[in-house]
C-alpha cells in the first residue's frame, strides 16, 4: 500500500484559480498589507510567497518593512494607522517580531481585517460557529482533505500541537465537520496509542520525524504540518516511511504550506467583500 | 470499590467562604445584574439559586423580569443600558428567551461584565490562554477535580458534548492543565470505546443515562454535568451504576450544578475587582 500524496500545489494553484474568476467580478480591488520588522529571511520568505500569490489572483498588495528594533509602540501605531485606513481590506502583521509581545499585536488588528484569523474575537467566533475570518493554515487542511475525499464526519481526528496558529483552531474546524478530535501535545502520555487510533492525523509540531509508521493506522490520512530545516533542507514532522502505510499523505515540501498560502488570499477576498458590503 | 463522591455542595460552600472574605475586605460593594424574559418556571430558578449566593457572599443583586414577549430589539437595548451603567459590574442574562438570537444578544454583553463568560471574546481569550471572564460551569469541574486531587495533567479526558456552554470550553481549560482531551459528541461511533480511555470522563449532553458502567474505565473520574427532569425528578447523563466503577462521581442533584452557580458569582467578584482597578 502506498499513500495517494495530497497535492497542495495543484489543490492551491484551484484556490487561486477560483479566486481569480470571483477578484475578476468585483467592482473594486481588494487590498493586503504585510507588516514586518527586521531582516529575518524565513519571515521575508513567508511575506513574499503570500504578495506574489495575492498579485496574481488580483489582489494589490504592499509591504512595510520596519528596521530590526522598531518598538511594540511603534508597531501598534502603524498597526492602528491601517485599521483606520479605508484603503487596507486586509492586514497581515508577520510574526515573531522582536522584541514585541506576539498577543498584544494580534489583538490591536482591527478583526474584520484580520486575514490570520488569529485576533481572540475571531478565535471565539470559531469556536462559537458564528461568521469570521479564520486562520490559514488550518482551513487549507480542511480543504486538502475535501479535495481528496477524506472522510471528517464521524472520524476520528487526532491533532499533535496545540498551537493557537494551527492546532487549537484546527480542533474547532475538524469538530464542526463533525469528527471526534483529541488535542494531543508535549505532556501526552503514550503519544503512538493516541495517534494510532486516528482515522485523520495532524502533526503539527516542528519536530522532524516525530510521526512514524507504527503510530499510524493503515489507511489513515496524515498531514503534515510542521516545518523544521535539517542541514538547510525543509522537513516535516512526519517520517517518510508513514507513506507505506497512511491513505493519505500530505508531502512535505508541496503540501499544507502552499494550501496557507492560498487562505491567506482567500481571506483578503473575503475580508474586502465583507467591508465593502458586497454579499459573499 | 465505590467511588468517592465528589460534594458539590461542600465544595461551593467553600468557595462561598472564601469569597465572603475576599468582598469583605473590598472597599466597595460588586453589583450583579440579571435580566430574563418571561415566565419559564427553570428559568426564574436559576435566577434564584444565583442571587442568593450572591447576596451571601455580600454581592449587591437586582434581577430584571421582562415580560414574554419581549423583543430582541428591546433585550439589547437593555443591555445597552446595563453595559453604560458604572454601577453594574456583571450582567447575566439568561437564556433561552423566546423569539430571541442567544449568539446576537451573547455577543452584545459588555465581555467585561459578561459573568457567563460566553461572550465571542471571552471565548477567544479562553482558547487563546489570555486573561478573561470564563464559563461557570466548566470552571466549576476544575475546581471539583481539584479539591478531590483528580490529576489532570497527562490524563486522557474525553468530554462528551460539545456546547459553547460546557463541552467546548471545559475542552479548552482541561487542555490548559495539560490533559490530553478529546471531544466526542452525537456523531461519534463507538461512544463507549473513546468513554473507555478517559481517566477523566465527562458527560455534558442531557440524555439520561447515557454513560454506563461499562463506558467507564475503572477508576476513572466521572463528572456529570447533564441535567434532564424524568417524571419530575432531576437526573443526570450518568446511569448510577458507575459508582460502582469510577473513582470519582458527582452526584445528581449535588454535584456540578452548585459549583455553576458558584462560579457565577465568582466571576462577578472578579469582574468588579478588575473594572474597579483593583488587584485581583
């Protein structure tokens, strides 16, 4: 048996593609605006791959760049400065930023134009099922699993991290779909059991190799979520002998990163057409 | 072997006590406002129940009775009013009304005030790790599972419902202490083998009965937090004969709900200490 790989360049490349008729039919232009601070190449990295895809869906997008050492102050300010700017639909501020406390920021973004989805009023409207922009990561999974055919309702679900960029929120989505979720992390006890039980399994902690074939039930679907370089090469959590035994397999590079990507725009499309009351 | 019983009425008198001492030494009274509409006989003793551990605990509290008709329009701007009045500190209201959105009106308590902790906010800041009012009732299974030494940290707990009210917060706060959760619900298969795992089980649905002695691990704990009336009587999720195999139990009537009503009032004392500026 060998895992059907899950696409996620093609699967985004149909994100973009159907976002490019529906920015096409719009009276106006949506509007993206990154923020970044300092020189960090993966953060520069992250910031260009989301412009370059917004370009080409239609969607104008602009980055600031602020110098290694810019205050919280300073960054809450031109944070502030966007949210009351009628031009900027959606805004982006890419994080770790140095020096600057990750929550506070995230809760200055105004959370209609909160493209992360990641400001706790939207974290509570997941939770809650009511209309809001919702993080990226986690909604490409969702949507990588329905371009296949993964079955969620009544699955099993099991999410390895609890973070509140994919873990946590990607519970709250696999949950509306109607799986069974177990939140899995650091202080699990006998991690293999928990995991071999999953009918769908998320590793998304950035540790490579943490998922192995014998913690995985014949069949499953498996993405692959977590991001680590090994001597300069990016690797995944997941052990590529688990492509023997899952169903499914996202691979890594090529699988859920790109699928983030494509969200991101996603929600820009949605964020502008929310502001400029234009039905969804 | 029998289960201990773990006493929710023992267990909310000492946090009666504890917050008799604490509003003693405020230099201020916290004031708690109730609003509910109509006639339903539940509803009006809820209400009761909650005023009158607020006023042991020295909380100043005034219930507001509108009539059974009352429009949505006209319920929120009541909780206009109450949101701008400096005088309310918590402001409840309690639900379900007839002919009204419980998300709209949910969404439209001041989250400061907001003593159900079920405002979209506070939801966030729950998930999110940060500061914020929480719901009563799953705060009130910490607090049981904690005053009889159920060890959360690395345990397997399965909550089984899924409500904004109870399932999914109680989620969120056992994965807080580092517990391995997993949330099952109606559509989940094989209910009795994922109960089987859980060293902390918890039923939060509201069908008689439905955890069984042999969905129980031995040795488990066991909170029981559904409530339904058969022929009148109060009963439980729980059928009692898992005493026989749990534990831990709550009992039915006793348990879990003295410790909502507990909370509540907790949350009224916290919210007045904070909007008065007061350390907590």
């Amino acid at each position: 048996m060998s895992a059907v790989l899950m696409d996620g360049k093609a699967a985004s490349e149909e994100v973009v593609g159907a976002l490019q008729v529906r920015v096409a039919e719009l009276p106006f232009t949506p509007r993206l605006t990154f923020v970044r601070v300092g020189d960090d190449p993966a953060s520069a990295y992250y910031v260009r791959s989301k412009e370059r895809m917004a370009r080409r869906v239609g969607v104008a997008s602009e980055t600031r760049v602020l110098p290694e050492g810019t205050s919280q102050a300073e960054l809450l300010a031109i944070v502030a400065e966007l949210n009351s700017d009628p031009e900027v639909d959606g805004l982006l501020v890419q994080l770790p930023a140095p020096g600057v406390d990750e929550a506070t920021v995230l809760a200055a973004i105004d959370p209609d134009k909160d493209v992360d989805g990641l400001h706790p009023l939207n974290v509570g409207r997941l939770w809650t099922g009511r209309p809001g922009l919702r993080p990226a990561t986690p909604s490409g999974v969702i949507a990588l699993a329905d371009r296949y055919g993964v079955e969620l309702e009544g699955a099993r679900a099991v999410v390895v991290g609890r973070s509140n960029l994919v873990g946590k929120p990607l519970a709250a989505m696999l949950l509306e779909r109607n799986a069974t979720v177990t939140l899995a992390h650091s202080r699990t006890r006998d991690l293999a059991a928990v995991c071999r039980d999953a009918d769908v399994l998320v590793a998304a902690v950035g540790r490579p190799g943490l998922v192995t074939a014998d913690m995985v039930k014949p069949g499953a679907a498996v993405f692959d979520v977590g991001l680590s370089r090994v001597d300069g090469k990016v690797v995944g959590d997941v052990s590529p002998d688990v492509a023997a035994v899952a169903g499914w397999l996202t691979p890594m590079p090529g699988g859920t990163g790109l699928m983030t990507v494509a969200m991101v725009v996603a929600n820009t499309v949605e964020a502008a057409v929310r502001r400029q009351g234009h039905a969804a």
